[in-house]
C-alpha cells in the first residue's frame, strides 16, 4: 500500500491528488489543512444570499490543459465566466479603458471553492480540516515521513509528502523538520529567497447596482493605496440582482502598514478610496462589510528549481504558484498536475 500525505489543501495540492488518484488508485491519500475550508488563496465565503471570492478572484483559461480540466474533466455545472473587460486606474484615480483580455476568466456560483472541491471530490482522500502541521521526521531507514499536528499527533507514516503552504511557512515548516540531509538546507534557503506581497481586502456591499461597463479595475503604476477593485455581481448566482459587491485590494504597502489596524477603520479607508476612483460618493457607505488580512498573498518570484527536484528522492515534493513564479490559480493547478505525474513517477 502507498501512503501519501499533503500539508495544505490548496489548488496546487487538489490538482496534485486529482492525479495520483487518477494513477494509483490503490493509494491512501491524507490531506492535513490547517484552515476549516480548501482551495488556499482561492477562499470564498457566503454571507446570507451573498457568495463572494475574497482572495484570488478568478481563474484564467490562460493554460490549455487547466482550460480542459475545468471545462470538460470536471463537472462544468455552475461554471460560470466574467465577460466584463477590466479598466486600468493610475496614481490619481484616474480610470481608462484597458486593455481586452484574451483568455476567459472563470468562477463557479458557488465560489471557486469548487476547483478544490471538485477535484478532491474525484479521489478517496481523507481530509483533516483544522489541523496545522507542527513539525515533520524523516526516517531514512524505511525511507518515509510522519507528520506531527499542533496536537502532537502523528499523521503517517508516508511514502511521499506533498508541501502546499506558501513558501515562507514551507521555509519555517522544514526548518524545524526532523531530516538529517543536505537538501533540506538548500531547499529552506531557496524557499527563503521567494518574497510574497502582503494584501488586506475589503469586501463592500451596496443595495443598489452600479451603472458601469467593467468587470474590475487594477492599479497599472502601482503607486496608488488600493491595487484591484472588483464586482462580484458580474459572476452568476453571487449577488443578488439590482445589487453591488465589490472586493476592494489595498496594495502591499499599504497592506504592511495597515495590517494591524482595526478593521473597520481599514475598511472605512478602503470605502473612500473606492468612491473616489469609481466616482461614485455613495460608495464610501457600504450597508455591510467583512475583511481579510493575506499575509501571503501573492508570490514575487519563483523558487531555485535545483534544491526542490533534489527534494524528490527523499520523497518530498512542493506545489503551489510560488514554484513556477506566477500568481495565478491557473499556475498553480497546472503545476499541482505536474507535480503530481512526478510523484506517481517517482513512485
């Protein structure tokens, strides 16, 4: 029998099981998830007749096998696209026409929850909800790994471990793992290197519809507080009609510098900076708010690929965007198929 464990339950991971499921039926698949939902950055929540994608907002057809595995492996039941173009707005709130984008942009009216959801559905895992993963042992004897909780329980023994956590924590988890080998060094100050910027999100309802022609607006210069604003109302299902939701992003600096504060007053901030850019003044009097503070959210670089395939032969393997570099779900279901076919091979 083969055991495999996953430490987070992320796109990458989902799309990762989904395959050696798919190949090696006969594996027992465990996944540990420190959080009580799946999908990672992809996070959605629901707030009574509200469903809203509060970190990553879509996922882009920009890649022709996660294109396939959305619209045609998986149930495309309640697959709904974003047709609205997204607007560009400089340092002064200044909002122009953008460029049209070429690839779709998917969600689900459920949220896109569903991508991990679904795909976990199509295996047999076995999926621990609200369990960090404190600390992890290598034994070289038997060649397999057991994973410990904040509980100080153990999960395994696992022939193969599958890493989904942002770089940083995957850093801080194998700095303290039990694994008596070069690689695990050189795979820490790797992971190390990679820098994610940090984003506090508002998400702002409205009891009227807002007359405009985009989907979403995105900082182009960078140089100003808040870096994306969306409206969840252009997704199916998720707003009810005659109604606005948007999902406001501050930028990275701002985000540091605010991270702590109370959150209705970041939110209050966020609401102002709204109004202005959209030119709408009502906006900055939300009926209802929630909030989100991403630590993590958005990977600057990718990782040194050498001291991660050199991680392989001890059966451990790492998945996520931050490993090709690109943050986008996309990127990171694309890289979890992969680095699942290298788990099965390396199997």
């Amino acid at each position: 029998m083969t055991d495999i464990g996953f430490v987070g339950a992320g796109a990458g991971a989902a799309a990762a099981a989904f395959v050696v499921d798919g190949a090696l039926p006969d594996a027992d698949l465990t996944v540990l998830e420190k959080s009580g939902g799946l999908c990672g950055r992809a996070a959605t929540r629901r707030h009574g007749d509200l469903t809203y994608d509060y970190g990553a907002n879509y996922v882009k057809a920009a890649n022709d096998r996660v294109n396939e595995l959305l619209t045609d492996t998986l149930d495309d039941e309640g697959l709904v696209g974003v047709t609205e173009p997204i607007y560009t707005f400089d340092r002064t709130g200044e909002v122009s026409p953008g460029r049209e984008p070429e690839e779709a942009k998917w969600s689900y009216e459920q949220g896109l929850t569903q991508l991990a959801k679904r795909l976990f559905g199509r295996t047999d895992a076995d999926i621990h909800r609200r369990t960090r993963v404190e600390t992890m042992r290598y034994d070289a004897d038997v060649e397999t790994w057991t994973l410990v909780d904040d509980e100080g329980v153990d999960h395994g023994p696992f022939d193969a471990v599958v890493l989904n956590p942002p770089a940083p924590q995957t850093a801080e988890l194998l700095g303290g793992a039990d694994w008596d080998d070069p690689a695990r060094e050189a795979l820490v100050e790797a992971l190390q290197t990679v820098e994610f910027r940090t984003i506090w999100t508002a998400v702002l309802r409205y009891p009227f519809a807002l007359d405009v022609p985009y989907y979403g607006l995105v900082n182009t210069d960078k140089d100003h507080p808040v870096g994306w604003i969306s409206r969840e109302e252009c997704k199916g299902g998720h707003v009810p009609a005659g109604e606005t939701l948007l999902v406001v992003q501050a930028n990275q600096e701002w985000s540091v510098e605010h991270y702590d504060d109370e959150p209705a007053e970041n939110v209050a901030a966020l609401a102002d900076y709204t109004a202005d850019i959209v030119g709408d003044a009502r906006l900055a009097d939300p009926v209802w708010a929630d909030h989100q503070g991403w630590r993590y959210a958005l990977t600057e670089g990718e990782v040194l690929q050498g001291p991660v395939d050199s991680a392989r032969a001890a059966g451990l393997y790492c998945t996520g965007d931050w490993v090709v570099g690109e943050a986008r779900v996309h990127a990171a279901l694309a890289n979890g198929l992969d680095v699942g076919e290298q788990l099965v091979d390396g199997l």
